[in-house]
C-alpha cells in the first residue's frame, strides 16, 4: 500500500487505515478529487440524494465561558448581547415549521440566565405545538442531571462539539476552567441518556496538527455520534486570536469526505462556517458528502449578534426564510431538501 487512492480505497471498504497513512490523507490537498466522488456514493447509498435542514434559532449570546476562538466569550465586552423570550423562540419555530422545519436546533452560549425548568419548558412548549418535530439542544456543559432533565422533558438531539481531541491542544484553545475531560464527560452522559448525539471539531484552529486531525477521527470513532459537524477555524477580531489564520477551506471539505466514508450512517452538515470562508461553501459541502444543512431561524434583529467568527453570514441565502432558493441551489446540484425530521440512519 502505497499511494494515495490505495489509502481512500480503504476507507472506503470503512476499514481501518493506520494513523500515519490517515494523516496523509487529512493533509493532502491532491486527496480532495478522489474522496468527494466516493464519499458521495456512500451518501447516496445510506442517505440518497436527500438533504435534511434543520431550523437553528440561536437563543442567546451571554456566556459564561472564554474561548479564546469565540467570538461571543464572556471577556468580549464588544459584543452586543440579547436572548429571546420563550413567546419570541416559539414564534420563530412556528414560522419555521410553516417554512417545513421538522427539527429545531436551540443553540446558544453558555447563559446560566436559562435555568433547567425554563430550558425544559422551552423544549416541552415546543413539543406541545409540533409533537411531529424533533428538538435539538445545543447549550453546551451540563450535568448529568440536567441533560437528563431537558431529555425527559422531550429532546431528541444534542450537540456539543469536542473542538480537539488533544489535552495539550485544547489547553490552547482553552482557559483552565474547562477542560477536555469534562467535555467528554458530557457527551458519554448524552449518550447514556439516550440523545442522538452530535459532537465534531474546528479545521485549522490555532495550533492544530495533523495529528490532533488524526486524534479527532479517532475519538469520534470511539464515541459513534449520530451527528458530525467540523468547520473551518475563522478568526474574530475581538478575541485573543484574532490574529490567527482561518482554517482551510478545501481541507474542511476533504474532512468532510473522509468523515462520511469513517462514519457512513452519519448526519453530516455544511456548516455555516464552510458557507462564510467560501459562496458556494455549503454547496461543496453536500457534493463531498455532506446531508443537513441548518438555515438561520432567529429574529432578523439578532440575527447579526450572534458573531462567533468575523463575517459569519446572516442575512442571505442561508437564511431559513430563504429556503425555497436553498432548494433550488440543492435541485441545481442534483439533490433534494426534504421536509422530515431526518433522524440518523444506523
Ligand atoms: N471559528 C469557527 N468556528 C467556531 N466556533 C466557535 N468559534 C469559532 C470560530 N472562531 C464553533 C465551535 C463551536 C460551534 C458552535 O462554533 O466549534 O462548538
């Protein structure tokens, strides 16, 4: 085994590939061409031609915690901070369920304002109106208890990305308040819970290697989430890295590949992240085997608030209200939105 598509060809077969020829892979640039055409015919085989959208409302944009990526850290005294009212997020899935939501994704910082009965009743509230919808949470740390909570009062999904799967490289993403073991911690008990569960990394953040790539796979393998979702580090002027590069955008897309042919049965997004560093970003996406894509459901008002990175694209295409162009970008490249709850397929 030598080359290259040697190396694809055994992802393919969803074999293991050992870490160094895996590394290979993950950094090379020529590995793009002949992963996407694969990765898409796995798709196709597990999950057609169909594409899941998933109505993200992003409720709140206190938080407590200073990474020094985000762009809404507590230490960020620029930005401009609101939540929404529980009338307000109802509103926003009422309307997206008219759009043909059947998922809504509650995201947000990590705002202690939101106690557990008010998470809980914002998921049961949600339920009540459409019991034919999936609610996914995305409020980050918790304990047990809690996630238990908000899963007994009805959600389906939780997405908490592990960023890295290195200790030494998320102490430097990371203040000394959290830590990666707290956030595995986390998405074991999600799983134990019961969740269909969603964790997934940066592209390109500050100090990574090809070897922490290679360590994310690895942990993902270990975890088996449902969800996947990676993206391109971009940088935001008011955090310590702010003069950081931003992460590749063709490796994004080529982690996108390599992560449908490792993990075949996942829901994979093209994340809002692939659509800022590049037009046709989610596009791409999807053909290198990509199937969600997650348009903005918060109040326009907000919408621009919510900066994680520089330039995060809010008002445009990828806007929920604009989802009749999204299925014709989608139709355009051979593909189609669906409206359903597009719960994984194992
Ligand atoms: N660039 C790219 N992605 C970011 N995220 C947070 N800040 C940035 C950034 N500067 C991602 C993290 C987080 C998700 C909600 O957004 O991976 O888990």
């Amino acid at each position: 085994m030598k080359e290259l598509s040697d190396y694809i060809k055994v992802l393919q077969e969803n074999s293991d590939l050992p870490d160094k020829e895996l590394g290979l892979v993950v950094a090379s640039e020529e590995a793009n061409v002949l992963l996407a055409p694969r990765a898409d015919s796995v798709r196709q085989e597990h999950y057609g031609k169909d594409v899941y959208v998933r109505g993200l409302i992003e409720f709140t944009n206190y938080c407590r915690n200073n990474c020094y990526y985000c762009g809404i850290r507590a230490g960020n005294t620029q930005a401009l901070r609101y939540r929404l009212t529980q009338e307000e997020i109802l509103s926003c899935c009422a309307e997206g369920y008219d759009l043909g939501f059947r998922t809504f994704v509650l995201q947000g910082g990590e705002d202690l304002h939101f106690s557990d009965k008010d998470i809980c009743s914002l998921v049961t509230g949600i339920k009540e109106k459409h019991p034919d919808c999936a609610v996914t949470l995305s409020v980050g740390e918790k304990e047990r208890a809690s996630y238990k909570a908000y899963f007994d009062a009805g959600a389906d999904r939780y997405l908490l990305r592990h960023e890295t799967a290195c200790d030494t490289h998320y102490r430097m993403l990371h203040p000394e308040s959290l830590s990666l073991a707290n956030r595995k911690r986390c998405l074991w008990d999600l799983k134990e819970i019961g969740y269909q569960v969603g964790s997934g990394f940066m592209v390109g953040s500050p100090y990574q290697s090809t070897e922490n790539l290679v360590a994310d796979l690895r942990f993902l393998q270990e975890l088996e989430p449902d969800m996947i979702g990676i993206g391109p580090f971009l940088s935001h002027k008011d955090t310590p890295f702010k003069n950081q590069a931003n992460g590749s955008f063709t490796q994004s897309i080529r982690l996108v590949s390599i992560l449908r042919l490792m993990f075949p049965y996942a829901l994979i997004p093209a994340t809002t992240a692939l659509g800022t560093i590049h037009p046709q970003g989610r596009e791409m996406g999807i053909k290198a085997g990509a199937n969600v894509v997650m348009p903005n459901l918060s109040p326009l008002r907000v919408r621009k608030l919510y900066q994680l990175y520089d330039n995060k694209i809010s008002t445009g295409e990828e806007s929920a209200q604009c989802i009749a162009d999204l299925k014709k970008r989608m139709e355009g490249i051979g593909y189609k939105v669906v409206s359903a709850r597009g719960d994984v397929k194992r």
